[in-house]
C-alpha cells in the first residue's frame, strides 16, 4: 500500500496503538444503523464493506480488555480480525486487515464499498473525509475513466536497476549576454571547481557552448586522474559574444554525445531567452527520446521560462543564480547535477557543515563551526574571493584546543585556498584570514568534512520543495519546504531547521522560515525527522532559490527505534495465539515513537542542504502602480488574502469531572496546537468550535450549517486562543447543558483568519457519559483454539454488527489494582485445567462499566446444553431435613467445632468452579 500513497496521495484508514489522533477505537454512531438518540458502541478504526469479524483481546495474553476512566478500551487493548473475511475493503486498512478477501479501495457512499467517513483515520483528516477511490480518480492514472478495473491477471514485471557512471554534458550559454554581471567569469570559476573537486572519479564528462550556434569544446572524457580533469578545466574560457540558440546546443549534446549512454545528464546554463533556431520546443522530442535528464540553471531573472519544463518532463532539477550572488547560488547548481550520480559508499561520502560569505570593512573574517561524533575525516576548507589581492593573508583553521592549522593551498585560476585535515577531532573549529576591508570584494568559506568511522554514518540533511520543477500559481497552490535531517535510517528530532529563500529580485531580502516536525501545518508525522513549512510570502512572480540550514540547538537527538513486542508469555496457549499476541505493533499514527533509553544527543552539528528552485508564475500581490503626474510609483496595493488557516490535527477534549455528568453545566478542559492566520504561518484570528451528538454535524459539509444540531462553546476571539502558530493552547470553559444519558458528544473546530477565510475542520474529540456506556453480545471460543482462520462455529455475531468488546471468561473475572489494570486468576487456571468452556459455549452478556469501581461487571449465564458437567456439590444432595439436623448438632457441639468441620468443608474445592 505503499505504493498507493505515494503514487496517489492517499493515507492510511486505520488506528495506531496508544495514538490520540488516530486511535485504535472509536465511538461509532449507531443512529445510522437505527440506534436511539446518542446511541452507540465503541468500534476498532478501519474502513470496510462489511463488518470486520475478529476479537478484542490485551495484548499482555489475558482474555479481555480493561478499560480507562472514560470507559474506552485501555493502552492494551488490541482488536484481533480474523484472516477469513467477509469484507473486501479497504486495502488501505492494511494491515490491521490482514485478509487475501481484501482486494478493493473504499469508494463513495453510494458504491458496493461505502467510505466510513467518521472514523479517525489519516485518510479522513488530511483528506477532508473524502474516500481512498475518490482521491485516486483525480490523478491521471485514473481520471476520466483511464486504466478501468479488469479481472485479468497482469504479472508484475521486475526491473534490477544497478546504478551507472554519470555521463555528463555541460551545455554552456557563451551569448553576449553573458558578459554582464560578469557571469560568464563566475560560470567558468564554478564549473573549474566543480571538475577539479566536485564530480565523481569514474563519471564522463563533455563540454559544449552555445550562442547563435553550438560547440564542441571537449569531447565526453572519463575523469580518470588529476590531468584528465584539468583538460576539462583549462577547456573552459571567458569569451561570449552572439545570439542565443539554446536548441542547438540541445541538440549536439543528445545526438552527438550522449547517444546510447548509460545515465546521460545534462547541465544546461543560459541567462537569456531563446532568438535563434533551433529553440527548445525544436529539440524537445530528441530530448525526450534519448531518455536524458536536464538540470537547467537559470543565470539572473530574464533566462528563458521554458527551462522549468524541460527539466520537469525529463525528471531533472532547476535553480537560480541571482546576479548579486557571491557564487553559492551557482555552485548549489553543479552540485545538484550530482545527485545523478553514482552515490560514493558511505565512508567516502562528504557532507556540507559550514558555508559563509563575508562582505566587511575588517581587517580579518572568521567564522567558526561544529564537528561532531559522526563526521571528521577528510575535513577541507576552501576559501575563494573575486579578487586574490582582497586577501592579504592566508587562511588558517584554529583547533579546538586552539592549535593552528595552516599549509592553505591556492589555485590561480579560480582564486581559492583550501586546507586539507585528515582526521579533525570534535569540537568548535575557527576559520581564520586577512582581507584589505574593502566592502566592495568578497570572502566566501566552504567546509566539508566525511564520516569519521565507517561503521558510523553521518548525519545527513537533505531538502526539496513540494512542487518539484514546475510553474506554480501562489494563488492556488500551497508550496512545502522540506527537510529531512538522519543518522542512515533513523531520524534526529529537536533539531533547529530553518529554510533561505531568496526571491527573485536581486534587491529584496530573503526570507526566513522555520521549519518543524511537530505533525501540525505542513508536517504529517511529528517526530520522522523530516521538517516542514508552507511557503506564504511572495514579493512577486521569478524564481526563487531555497536552501536548508540545520543546527542541534542544544536539544537534537538521534532516534534509535523502539521496542514494540508484547510482554511474557502466559502458558497453555496455542502457538497461533503466542504468535498473533507478540507480533508487533504497527507504525506509525501522528507521531514516531522514540525511546529515551536508547536515544543518542547529537551534540553540537552543522549541515546545508540546498533544495532548488521555484518558479513562481502567479501570486495575489498587485504590480505596482505606474508614475502618475511626475509622482513616484505608489506602492503596491495589499495583497488578497487566498491563503486560509491550517487545520488543526490534534484537538482534545476531556470531562475535568466525569462524576458530574448529572448537572446542568460542566467544565471541560481543550487544547490544541494553534495554526496560523496564513496556513501555518502568523496567529489565527479565532476558533470556532462546536459539539454535537451526531459526528455527521461536523465534518466539512456540514459544520456550522445547522446551528440547532451543533453549538459554539466558546468566544471564538478569546485573548488565550490568539497565539503564534505553533503553540499550545489549553483553556477550560463551561458548558451549560446536562449530559443526556448514555449520550456521546463530538467536539470539533475551525480556525479563523483576520479575511474571513476558515480552516480545514479539525479532528473529532469525544466526551461521553462512561456510567451507562453498554456493549453488544458476543461469542467467544476458548483459548486453545487459533485465531485464524476462525470458523462459523466459533463466530456467531449478531445481525445489529460486531460486538467491539470480550468481556473476560469466568475464571478470568478482572479486580481493580492500581492505575486501573486488571489481573486474572492464573493460578487457579492452572490448577484446574478441567475447568475451561468448550469451544461451543455462549456467554451472552452486557458489560457496564462502573467508574468508582473502575471495573466491568457483567451477568454471563452458560447455555446449560453446552456447559461442561461438572462434580456434584454435596450440599446438594442432602435433603432439607438432614440440614437442619446438622444444624442443630452443630450449635450443641459449639462454635468451635463448627469452624474446624467448616474449613474442612470448603478447603477440598476451588472457589471458581463452585
């Protein structure tokens, strides 16, 4: 079901363990079913045609479940389906339905497999309760009726890919634009440390340059030593001058090149619009054909808009180079070419710990950065300028210890010094060199470093944008900033993950986001290591370039996994028992499970990522107002708020005193992280926040529409709800009303932003009166027989649906002990192994639950004609007259004789099977 998530954007439709957004249980409505007023029972999370037949059961072995304070199955309690099934849906609640029956997606209402659109499920919160089938059919795999359901049988067709050596063709723009900004000078620099540094030993290599027409320069060589690449290197030159033909350059790079190649990639930089044949759109369908991907790079704002779609329909990437860039923008570029190729082998692999740019009157720039645990072999500095007399002296490295590292190697060519440390210890590390203090030149500092140990990985970072290589309309669309921050496999939480953009004009300032991992906003999943953030400020239509930075912050730490398995095991059970008992449990709801025992502080450490490039064709924000009369331009007009709040995922609601269910008015107790007044950014205006007893009021159609079925419980402009997106918020409120009897209340809410425009609803929270809560009938076999595959005789569920609840069997009656677990009576089990039911035996039953006894009582009666016979009691066979002549002896002889034939008595049986 992989597959369908990420290929079709839907989410699972089941619960998770102990999880609170997406619980393994819920109150499911029976007035759909022909219930009373507030009538229901608690059902396990899933999306089905069909009831789902199986068991309840604590996972620690015992027969039934306990319950908590709000009479809901406890943290232990599990929901066991049986493999055989008379449901054919939904795949997507896998593998909670572990069933070969199950074949087919949950579709709309009135299909053969009716969406449950109440259940908490991921699918139903990030999906506003639309159906798994519904979402499907509106991804071209299957819109407007393409790739209709068949009963023939395709056989898969497995590929093994191996990874290839990269073939590389950089496709240069050498037109006259390219002198200003003097940016042919910045490409030939960057593309000389790309060659010389950069690209992979073993990959192929080939420059072509373009302007009215194309060029060979250098033919495709393997970068075999240090000459082979700087052949390559002393090839490129600083002359432009022509028109622009981005086609032609196209062209010779897939015909003549890159012909029948293994991972053939293209580098393609240019900084202006196409005016001489052949164009793009000539060359597109050799392109296309030659299964080639195109990284495009676009030099300043006036490069050619097609670049992005090239990019797009090759699977390649696309960036932006600002002219008022230093030379990272376009550095970022050739290093996302490598992406294509070969992955080194973790212990050879580099990551980026530190990037600055200095621009100052001082005599010295310095900077300092961190080397942790993981990293610290191969650590290399480099140091470049735009002008080799703006250094005055050489740079040098300062250890933690404060030891100096010099020996700065310099390249002529590209005016760069680097510093080379075999095994760099841990700790704060400076970077240290004179400069002239002109304000006009520039120092720019690079440091990577490789894993220290190769059975340690690196910390790792990487990043990319939601929308991918495409034009994008800010109007319609929500741009995500991605992070994801790892240790190999496991995620680093708590850390500090911020995301650069830089817009497209060279003269606005970047802006700053934050990214989090708090499953709130754009985030999913809290706790996957992955970081996220919506995109919300737009100073206008171009390209804007995003770029990662990540730092501990003091609190980062590297999630080691969790432990899951069930606990000891209890005797005289079947192995099919054992195994279903101690498989363990699945992951992940709202949040990834972390184990404090196992998790690892990362210390103090430094990445970047660079991300890439968006190509923004329409935002809200007006143009601004031309001059009028002699007059400057105005400013612009406010933009149009398209951008509403976000929803909220994670509302709870509790009853602060249940025992007060009986008054006319209560407190009740709500939190919830706050959203933003643009999705996920700023502070909301207000809540609007409503209860019914019917779910159906409040879900997306229907919230707020009825005012008698549901009712605000609180000031939606409450000074405590108005806080910075991402907070707690945690307020208590009166609701006066009396709890109807047997009643379940549904709670859910809306945020509000300063235009009106309202948020996604939130995700249903509960309260209901727990003193009257009752469960359906069952059956039930013993615990010898295998859960699956069950049989008729052993499933015998009544025609109203599945009964969510197995009240434990006789000789397993739960006491109270503390924190509300329950204990059975295993020493008498095992005494008496006569004394277990046979597989046939029905307990009809109904469960209430007591919350000062804080236990279940329930009136089980054996069906006689299946009950086991059991040994006569001897009191029974003595007639009434004999009794009360005993009875008399007894108080003759005197009390103390009583008691001793007394004990005598009743010490040959076992009180649970009198």
């Amino acid at each position: 079901m992989e597959w369908a998530k990420l290929r079709w954007g839907v989410f699972d439709e089941l619960g998770y363990p102990g999880d609170e957004s997406f619980p393994l249980f819920y109150i499911l409505d029976d007035r759909d079913n022909g219930g009373h007023f507030g009538s229901g029972t608690i059902h396990p999370t899933y999306c089905a045609d069909k009831l789902v037949e199986g068991r309840q059961i604590d996972k620690r072995g015992r027969s039934g479940c306990g319950l908590n304070d709000q009479g809901e199955p406890d943290q232990n309690c599990r929901f066991l389906p049986y493999r055989d099934q008379i449901a054919s849906s939904s795949l997507m609640s896998y593998p909670l339905i572990f069933s070969d029956k199950v074949v087919d997606f949950c579709d709309d209402q009135q299909s053969d497999h009716p969406h449950n659109s109440v259940a908490p499920t991921k699918q139903n919160l990030f999906c506003g309760g639309r159906s798994v089938w519904s979402v499907m059919n509106d991804h071209p795999d299957f819109k407007d009726g393409a790739n209709p359901p068949t009963d023939r049988y395709v056989d898969p067709v497995i590929e093994l890919v191996q990874h290839a050596d990269a073939h590389y063709a950089l496709v240069l723009d050498y037109s006259g634009s390219m002198n200003d900004h003097y940016r042919v000078h910045k490409l030939r620099k960057t593309a000389r440390r790309w060659l010389l540094h950069e690209v992979a030993h073993g990959s192929y290599v080939s420059i072509i340059r373009f302007s009215k027409a194309a060029k060979l320069v250098h033919p495709l060589t393997r970068i075999s030593d240090e000459e082979s690449r700087r052949a390559l290197a002393d090839s490129l030159g600083t002359s432009a001058d022509g028109g622009t033909s981005i086609g032609s350059g196209l062209y010779v790079a897939v015909k003549k090149i890159l012909y029948n190649v293994t991972n053939p990639v293209i580098l393609l930089i240019t900084d202006g619009e196409e005016n001489e044949n052949p164009r793009i759109e000539h060359i597109m369908k050799n392109v296309l054909e030659s299964g080639v991907r195109v990284v495009t790079v676009a030099f300043g704002s006036e490069a050619d808009p097609k670049l992005e779609r090239i990019a797009q329909l090759t699977g390649g990437k696309t960036f932006t180079v600002n002219d008022v860039d230093e030379g990272l923008m376009l550095e970022d570029a050739f290093e996302g070419a490598l992406t294509y190729q070969p992955p080194p082998p973790k212990f050879n692999s580099s990551v980026v710990i530190h990037e600055s740019v200095y621009k100052g009157s001082d005599a010295f720039a310095s900077g300092s950065f961190n080397v942790d645990f993981s990293i610290g072999r191969n650590l290399k500095l480099r140091l470049d300028t735009n002008d080799q007399a703006h250094v005055t002296q050489s740079p040098h490295l300062i250890r933690p210890d404060g030891s100096l590292v010099g020996g700065a190697e310099f390249d002529p060519f590209t005016f760069a010094w680097s510093i080379t440390v075999p095994m760099a210890e841990e700790g704060e590390w400076q970077w240290k060199v004179g400069v002239t203090g002109s304000e006009e030149d520039f120092v720019r500092v690079k440091v990577t470093a490789q894993t220290r140990d190769p059975k340690v990985e690196p910390i790792t970072t990487k990043a990319w944008v939601s929308s991918g290589a495409r034009d994008v309309s800010a109007k319609t669309e929500r741009i995500i900033i991605y992070a994801e921050v790892k240790q190999g496999n496991n995620p680093v939480v708590n850390a500090n993950v911020s995301a650069l953009v830089t817009p497209p004009n060279d003269f606005d300032p970047p802006e700053l986001y934050f990214l989090l991992d708090n499953g709130q906003g754009a985030d999913t999943q809290a706790g996957d290591g992955v970081y996220s953030r919506y995109m919300t400020k737009y100073y206008g239509t171009g390209r804007y370039s995003v770029k990662a930075q990540v730092t501990d912050g003091g609190q980062a730490v590297i999630n080691k996994g969790f432990l899951t398995a069930t606990g000891q095991r209890r005797r005289r059970r079947s192995p099919a028992f054992y195994e279903d008992l101690e498989r363990p449990d699945y992951c992940c709801g709202s949040v990834i499970p972390i184990d404090r025992d196992t998790a690892v502080n990362t210390g103090s450490f430094n990445r970047v990522a660079v991300a890439g490039s968006i190509k923004v064709a329409e935002v809200s924000t007006p143009e601004k107002v031309p001059a009028v009369a002699g007059n400057k331009n105005l400013p612009p007009s406010p933009p149009q708020d398209v951008m509403p709040p976000s929803g909220v995922r994670d509302l709870r609601v509790s009853l602060i005193d249940p025992s007060s269910s009986h008054l006319s008015s209560h407190n009740i107790s709500l939190s919830w992280t706050a959203t933003g007044d643009d999705l996920d950014a700023g502070i909301a205006s207000g809540y609007l926040i409503r209860m019914s007893t019917d779910a159906h009021e409040l879900t997306e159609v229907n919230f707020g529409q009825n005012s008698d079925d549901s009712s605000l419980i609180l000031d939606p402009n409450m000074p405590e709800l108005l806080v910075e997106s991402g907070a707690k918020i945690e307020v208590t409120t009166i609701v006066e009303m009396e709890l109807t009897s047997g009643a379940t209340y549904f709670f859910a809410l809306r945020a509000v932003d300063k235009a009106g425009l309202t948020s996604p609803v939130s995700n249903f929270a509960i309260i209901h009166n727990p003193e009257l809560l009752e469960f359906m009938t069952f059956t039930t076999a013993s615990d010898d027989d295998a859960y699956f595959p069950a049989t008729e005789e052993e499933i015998s569920y009544p025609a109203s649906g599945f009964t969510p609840y197995s009240p434990p069997l006789e000789n397993e009656i739960h006491s109270p002990t503390s924190e509300g677990e329950t204990i059975s009576s295993e020493e008498t089990d095992e005494e008496n192994p006569e004394g277990n039911w046979s597989n046939e035996t029905e307990i009809l039953s109904t469960v209430s639950w007591d919350p000062g006894a804080r236990e279940l009582s329930h009136d089980a009666t054996p069906s006689l004609s299946s009950a086991p016979e059991s040994a006569e009691d001897p009191l029974l066979a003595i007639p009434i007259w004999a009794i009360a002549v005993i009875v008399v002896f007894i108080v003759l002889i005197g009390a103390l004789i009583a008691v001793v034939l007394s004990k005598r008595r009743y010490g040959k049986y076992d009180c649970v099977e009198t």
